[in-house]
C-alpha cells in the first residue's frame, strides 16, 4: 500500500482514479427494481467523474503536498475510489489550513488549531520494523462519510440529470404537438379552400349548363322557324312553276262552269 504513494509522492501527478466501481454502486441504487437506467446512470456518473477530474486538474496546483498525500490516501483506501472524494478532501484540508491560519491571531487558538489538527492532520507513517505493515481493511469515520457524501452527491446529480432528460423529452413532445397543430390547422385551412373552389366550379358548371340549355332552346326555335321558312318558299316555289291558266278556265271559274269533258 505504501509503495504507490511513494511513487505519487515523487511524481506530484494527479493520480488516474479508477471510478467504475463507485459509480457500479451508484448506477444500481438509482435504478428502478427492474435495473431500468443502470447503463445510463452509469455513463452519467463516469461523465460526472470525469468534469470532477477536469476540475481537479485546474485546482491541482493549489493544494499542499501534504493534502495530496493524505487524500489520495485516504481516497484509494477500501476497493473504491473518486475523483469527488478526492476533490472533497482537498478542499476541506486546504479549508481547514486557512481556517487553521486565521485562528492563531485570534484568542484561544492554540486549542482549535490542536483539536482541527488531531481531525485533519495525516497520521504519521510507520517504523520499519522489517515487516510488512497490513493495510486497515475498513476506512477511518472521515473516509465513510466522505464516501457517503460522495454517493448522495453523484445520486443528486444524476436525479438531476434525469430530470433535466424529463424536461427535455417533454419539450419534444410539446413542440412536436404544437407542429402537429400547425399541420392539422393547415390542412384545414386548404381543405376549406378546396371547399370554396369546388363550390365555386360547381356554381361555374350549373352557369354553363343554363347556358347550354338557352342555346338548345334558341337552336331548335331557329331550327322550327327554318323548316317554316324553307316550306313557305316551297309552297311559293310550287306556285311559281304552275302554269297559267287560259282564258276559257277563268271564264268558267268565273261563272261556275266545270271542265268540260275532253273524253267525248
């Protein structure tokens, strides 16, 4: 247990935690009893480690080596690590260092900085009596509640990155009702404007055929009167070619003398 905080010691690096099984363990508390979202919540929680990680390279020059030495520790002590522990830690020591600072010029400091320093100061390393030292198999009360709050931390973000998934599906949902609304309104709108047309063209049609049914009527009244005309200059053409009668016909005509008989 000793030889790879020594080697971190020398190197001063910030250390590649493996968070896949702390987050194993979060993935399947926040599931349902069906294991429903345990991929998800899984991705979420390494994501979530890995912005912790991010962070933690940019506030990493700003801790003690001492701190470093004593949370990375504490931080792979008992099988699972974090990358939010171990930011915790950091910040809670370099806290307390300030705090620890600004209380010597203050009454009574000797005491604070005494009991802060029993609660935050690492224990000092071993003899080396020749044997191999055991490592503790259980964590210190600082280590488990750091892990819990370590836990309820990840659970609350991926509550809320759930919700934040809620929100945004209903959003789609919304939006796609209200351009379902859209479509439906449009297609009425076209609907009722073929409505009118076809009204219109059936308005159009009945115009057309009242019309064609007034040029029938104004054809076959020219048609009788044609047959009329053409019969009159028959009749006229039949007198024309009729001859004339002599003068003993209109003689007899006259007086009322029949035809006489040209047979005797």
């Amino acid at each position: 247990m000793f030889v790879p905080s020594i080697l971190w010691a020398r190197s001063d690096g910030i250390p590649n935690l493996d968070v896949r099984p702390v987050c194993r363990g979060i993935a399947s508390q926040s599931a349902d009893s069906l294991g429903a979202g345990l991929k998800a919540n899984f991705e979420q929680c390494v994501q979530s480690e890995q912005a912790v990680r991010e962070e933690l390279k940019r506030a990493w020059p700003t801790f003690s080596a001492a701190d470093k030495r004593h949370c990375v520790a504490l931080a792979t002590t008992g099988g699972e690590s974090s990358n939010t522990e171990l930011l915790t830690c950091l910040e809670m020591s370099r806290d307390v260092r300030a705090s620890r600072s600004a209380a010597i010029t203050q009454p009574g400091a000797e005491r604070a900085q005494g009991a802060v320093s029993s609660a935050f100061t690492p224990p000092p390393a071993p003899a080396n009596t020749g044997k191999a030292t055991q490592a503790n198999p259980t964590k210190d009360t600082s280590v488990v509640e750091t892990a819990q709050l370590t836990r309820e931390l990840q659970l609350a973000k991926v509550d809320a990155q759930t919700a934040k998934q809620s929100e945004a599906s209903a959003q789609r949902k919304l939006a796609d009702a209200e351009a379902a609304l859209r479509r439906l309104r449009e297609e009425a709108r076209r609907a009722a404007a073929e409505a009118e047309r076809a009204k219109a063209d059936a308005k159009t049609a009945q115009e057309s055929e009242e019309t064609t049914k007034r040029k029938l009527a104004d054809a076959e009244a020219a048609r009788v009167a044609a047959e009329g005309r053409e019969r009159t200059c028959e009749n006229a053409n039949k007198d024309a070619n009729k001859p004339e009668p002599s003068l003993g016909e209109r003689l007899r005509s006259w007086f009322g003398i029949g035809t006489p008989d040209k047979s005797r």
